[in-house]
C-alpha cells in the first residue's frame, strides 16, 4: 500500500493542525526572546566598575544608560528613591527586579506548555489513527500486517510530529528558564553593591 504525505494529512489534520499551530508558536516565541536575550546582558564587574562615574555625573539618569539594559533600568529605580530611607531604596529596586524578571519570563511558560504537551497531542494522534485502521480491517475483512501497515504509519505521523514540536520547545524552555535564572542573580548582586554606594552617598 503506497501513501502520500498529503494522503496522511488530510487522514489526520485534526491533530496535525494543532501540532501545526503549536510548531509555529514555538518558533515565534524562540525568536522573540532570543533576540530579547540578546539585548539583555550583565557583567557584573562591568557594572562596578562604571557606577561611581554614572552616580557622579551631572545627569545620573540620562548617563545609566551606558550600564545597557537591565542595570539602567534598575539604577534608575534606584536613583529615583536615593534620598529615602533605606529601606524604601531597597524595596525600589527589589520592585525593578521583579519587574525585569516578569518581563525576562515572557512567553517562556508556553514553551514549556508546549514542550509537555505536543507529544500527547501526537500520541493521541496516533491512538485515533490506530483505532480507524483496525475499524478500516473489521468492515472491509481484510486482515494480515499488510492491511494494518499504512494505517498504523499514517497513524505514527502524529507522535513523530508532536516529538519533532517538543524537543526544541524543551530545550529553548530549558535554555531561557537557566538565562533568566543567572541574569536574576546577577542583578541581585548588582543591587546590593548598589544600595550600598547610594547609602554612603546619602
């Protein structure tokens, strides 16, 4: 039994349309927070060596955009409470923090939502490809592998696309959930040297 491609669509598009969609998203959203990413870095000794000269320029805020992003951000945020208590500074940049944060996880739930799901969506796929392959054999009364072969590989397409979805929905999850792991912690250590310099000043 000879099939096409086409052939094995159009059996199981319900299912290939979904795993479809789910490719795509996937896709867009690698893009999107890899060129994100790549806007986004922080060397912390970098960092330390240029805040003394951005906190004692004549225009501190306009001049925390040579730190890039996010530590301009957060000096920012920063300098905006520097005459408060320590307390409310510290509780400032904590704010910019979560924010950068909330901003860094955008979109990469769904990579991992997709990751889980898109190889039972093809296993069910399959389930369904198998189960009209064998109700094909009890109406015709056919029987033998032969008779059972094109459709249990029609049926397979579906687990193998859904795999072909989730492995690289699994790796970007896992790439970019480790990226935003370490920038938070280099922001983290950022700001402490922060508050720091700015409670001395104060």
């Amino acid at each position: 039994m000879t099939f096409s491609y086409k052939e094995m669509f159009l059996l199981g598009w319900p299912i290939l349309s979904v795993l479809l969609l789910c490719s795509i998203v996937t896709l867009s959203v690698m893009l999107e927070r890899f060129v994100h990413f790549r806007k986004r870095k922080i060397n912390v000794r970098s960092f330390f060596s240029k805040i003394e000269s951005v906190i004692a320029a004549k225009d501190p805020m306009q001049s925390s955009a040579s730190l890039g992003e996010p530590m301009g951000t957060l000096t920012r945020a920063a300098l905006s409470a520097h005459s408060a208590p320590r307390e409310t500074l510290e509780l400032a940049i904590d704010r910019a923090i979560r924010m950068q944060v909330a901003d860094l996880e955008r979109y990469v739930p769904l990579l991992g939502t997709v990751a889980g799901a898109t190889p039972f969506i093809g296993l069910l796929g399959t389930v369904i490809g198998i189960i009209r392959a064998f109700k094909s054999i009890a109406v015709s009364g056919g029987g033998g592998p032969q008779a059972v072969a094109g459709g249990i590989s029609e049926a397979l397409v579906a687990t193998a696309f859904g795999l072909i979805v989730a492995i690289p929905a699994l790796v970007s999850y896992n790439y970019f959930s480790t990226r935003i792991r370490r920038l938070t912690e280099e922001m983290e250590i950022c700001a402490d040297g922060l508050v720091e310099i700015l409670a001395r000043r104060c």
